[in-house]
C-alpha cells in the first residue's frame, strides 16, 4: 500500500485492522503511556490550504509515537508563491521525509503527488474530493459508539457537493452495508456521479431535503457545514441553512444511542444545546482524529503496532 | 449505394491512410484531433454524410503520403471510436488497424474538470484518462476521479 489518497486503496479488512491498532493506540495518544514506535521518522507537513484539526493532528499523532515533523509553513512564504509546481515540492519534500500528509485545493493533487513520490502520501483532503483520513477518524468514533460499522442508519446532512468529508465516508459506510441519507438542500446534492458509484456499489441510499424528519430512525447524524458563499444572496442562504441547523430541542424523539458528528469547524449548524445532550460526539471525533491518524502512520510506515501496549485501553 | 461507389467518390490514393467509418459529420474534428490543418502540405480529401449500412450515414478522410500510427488512431477514440484505417501502398491495402485502447488514454486530452491539479500547464506528469466503458465511451481523470463530459473533452485535445 503506497499511500491513502482515497478509502479504495483499503480494503474492509484493512480498514477493521486499522481501527483495532487504534483502539490498542489510545492510551499513547491520551499521554499515559509512551511508545515510540515512530522514532527516527519524519512527516513532512504539506498543507497548501488552511487546517488546523488535521495539521495539528497528524503533528501530534507523529511526536506521539517519537517520530518528527517538518511543516511546509504558510504557503505564502514558501517557494509555491514563488509558482514552483506541486511535482517539484514533492520531489524536494521526498528527499526530506519518511511520509507526507498534505492538503491541496485542487482536486486530484493527493493523486497526483503521489505518482511523484516514493513516500506515501496521507491524503489530507483534495479540494472537494476525498479526505480519506477524516473518514477513519470518523468510522472510529462511530465504532466506538456502536460497537460496529455495519448495517447502521447514517444521516448525511449539509452541503454534500463540496464537503469531501462526506464524499470518502459515504463510499466508506456503503461497503459497510450502511444504509445512508443524504439530506441537503438541491444546490448541494451529492454529485451525480458518487451517488452512481454508491448505488453501483449495492449502495442504500435515498436523498432528501428533509434533515430534521430524517433523525428518529437513524443511529447516526452526521452534520457538514453550509458556506454562505455558496449561494448567490444571503437571503437565499439564510432561508436554506436554517433548515440545516440542529437544536437539542430537535433531538427528542431521536434513538437513545444515535450520535452526532461534525467535521468541525461549525459555525451554527449545531447549537452549543446539542453540546450538552448525550448525542454530542463532536469534540471526541476531533480528538480520534490523534488516534486514527497515529494508526495510519503505523500502517503506511510498515511498524506493527503491539498486540499489548498496556494503559487503560 | 455500396461501398464502393462511396469510395470512388474521391479518387483513390496512391499512397497513404484512409480512414473509414467515421460518425457522420465528425471528419472536421478528426482531421483537427490528428493535427492536420492550412499548415499540412499533404492532399487530404474527405468525404460527409455518405450513406453506411452499419452507420446509416458516415465521413471518410482520405490523406496521402502520410501513414498513421496505431498511437494516432487512439486519439480518435474520442470523436471516431468504430473508425477503421487502412494504409495504403501502391494503391493497395497493405495494412489495417482500429482502435485499441487499453485502461487509460494518455497524454491525448486534458481533463475537463477546472480544479483539477493538471490544469496547471506547468505540471509535468503525464494526462491521463481512466477507461470505465467503451460502449458508451466513459472517462475519469486519473487524478480527480471526475467524469468527463465527451463534448467538452475534444475540445481539450493536446
């Protein structure tokens, strides 16, 4: 396995075998326990866009496991202002470092760096299209939740055009029998075309602009924020997002055990309400970003992750 | 009307590369996919909307003095893809070739999608286009995994 550009380069099995290094991971990720299984080794960070969870996390997750990290800095001062191609940044970072994680604007640069390098490549999100490593944070946290992946009902909720979050989970919960709804106002479906992969793949999936009659059968409500920029007027924007905005007060006749997640950052799509109630799964998620990013970096750097670490795991 | 008299239509080539089984009305663009255009010096003669048992109506292009290569004819794939070429020497057929694609085209398009990475004229690596089927011809770019829209892709030739 070269890298991880989109949830295809893994298979279920490895998919289940990377949450179990994880789970075993935790306590080295809370602190408690050191391993530094990573030592020796360096991340380069390459983010060409704004992040702060994703960078922030596969920083920690690096120096978690005794491993280094070199950062690319504010693009701005780099040589990239400069117009040095993405090819030639990889083909110096390659030198530099064991693995790169990156994020890119344009849509197909993970791909593409890739094919330039002989390191693996973390695909940290590729302009609107995949962010395969948000997706194991969050098939974690939903495993955490359910004790499985499979057979769930998953709500995804937002703007599901540009939101590369949903796009690499939704393959993800499909292959795992999950049974999805989309629910999104018509200027932010899901693109045609994933929606044929999904249903090309035996996927369950009906599409809504219905969120909120959506939340009493589900297991899981996954929220995506809505750009304001998006729209061409506010008040069309406005009109629009407040359908897309969860209450505690929404949640009553929800499942016991349903969750909500958010990729962060929200804006007011979830009301801090929700932050109180027993559905909120959010701030966990960002930090099983730590976790699950720190079992990729195992998995891509070929170090086996023991069978007992110890802690409280 | 046979065949035949479709051919005669133009006069035979000596020597050179006939090109058949175009879909009608497409020959302009096949002529601008192979670079052929004011700036060639070789006799080009072309035939439209001639009528085809199999096609119901096609184009032929016949060029002389020029033999074209397998990885030329893949680049009609995308505007001819029943084409069938014949090379022809001392005004006989002395071979024949059609399309073969095989998972991707390569270097002949650029991907239609406006932020993908390979908009960048700058970037060295190779354009490729993924196969998903023939009939119909379905493409995805290598790197953004975006399907291309036919129409717009041959407008994007290298």
């Amino acid at each position: 396995m070269p890298g991880l550009i989109t949830m295809d380069d893994l298979s279920n099995e490895e998919i289940l075998s990377i949450l179990d290094d994880a789970q075993r991971l935790l306590p080295v990720a809370e602190g408690t326990t050191y391993l530094p299984l990573l030592q020796g080794k360096i991340l380069g960070n390459l983010f060409f866009e704004p992040s702060t969870r994703t960078r922030m996390s596969f920083e920690t997750a690096m120096k978690r496991l005794g491993g280094d990290v070199v950062n690319l800095g504010d693009v701005k001062t780099s040589s990239v202002v400069k117009g040095e191609t993405l090819y030639d940044t990889i083909q110096m970072v390659d030198g530099y470092t064991d693995i790169i994680a990156m994020r890119h604007p344009r849509q197909g640069a993970a791909q593409y760096a890739q094919d330039a390098a002989r390191v693996p490549i973390l695909n940290g999100g590729d302009g609107a299209g995949h962010h395969p490593t948000q997706t194991m944070l969050d098939l974690f946290t939903i495993q955490q939740a359910h004790g499985r992946l499979d057979g769930l009902k998953v709500v995804l909720a937002g703007d599901l055009r540009y939101g590369r979050t949903v796009h690499s989970l939704s393959h993800a919960l499909t292959r795992f029998g999950c049974e999805l709804i989309l629910a999104s106002p018509s200027l932010l479906k899901m693109p045609a075309e994933i929606v044929s992969d999904l249903n090309a793949h035996g996927g369950n999936v009906t599409e809504t602009e219905d969120l909120l009659g959506s939340i009493e059968s589900a297991d899981v409500v996954y929220m995506t924020r809505i750009q304001k920029e998006r729209f061409a007027d506010e008040d069309e924007y406005a009109k629009v997002a407040g359908a897309y905005k969860l209450h505690a007060s929404n949640l009553d006749g929800a499942k016991e055990n349903m969750i909500i997640m958010h990729p962060l950052p929200r804006v007011d799509e979830i009301h801090p309400s929700v932050d109180q109630t027993r559905h909120a799964r959010y701030f966990e998620q960002a930090f099983n970003g730590v976790v699950a990013r720190m079992a990729l970096l195992c998995r891509l750097l070929n170090v086996e992750v023991p069978a007992d670490i110890g802690g409280d795991a | 009307m046979s065949q035949e008299h479709n051919m005669r239509r133009v006069t035979a080539i000596r020597n050179g590369t006939v090109i058949d089984h175009i879909p009608a009305g497409h020959a302009m663009r096949v002529l601008e996919m192979l670079g052929i255009d004011r700036s060639s010096s070789v006799p080009v003669s072309m035939v439209m909307n001639v009528p085809s048992k199999k096609m119901g109506t096609k184009d032929i292009i016949k060029v002389e003095d020029r033999e074209l290569n397998q990885d030329e004819l893949n680049r009609l794939a995308l505007v001819a893809p029943d084409a069938h070429v014949a090379i022809i020497r001392a005004y006989s057929v002395a071979e024949k070739l059609t399309i073969e694609l095989g998972d991707e085209i390569v270097n002949v398009v650029r991907c239609t999608f406006s932020n993908c990475i390979t908009t960048n004229p700058r970037e060295p690596l190779a354009h490729r286009l993924r196969i998903l089927s023939m009939t119909p011809l379905e493409l995805r770019c290598h790197y953004c995994g975006r399907p291309q829209d036919l129409d717009e892709l041959v407008n994007n030739v290298i």
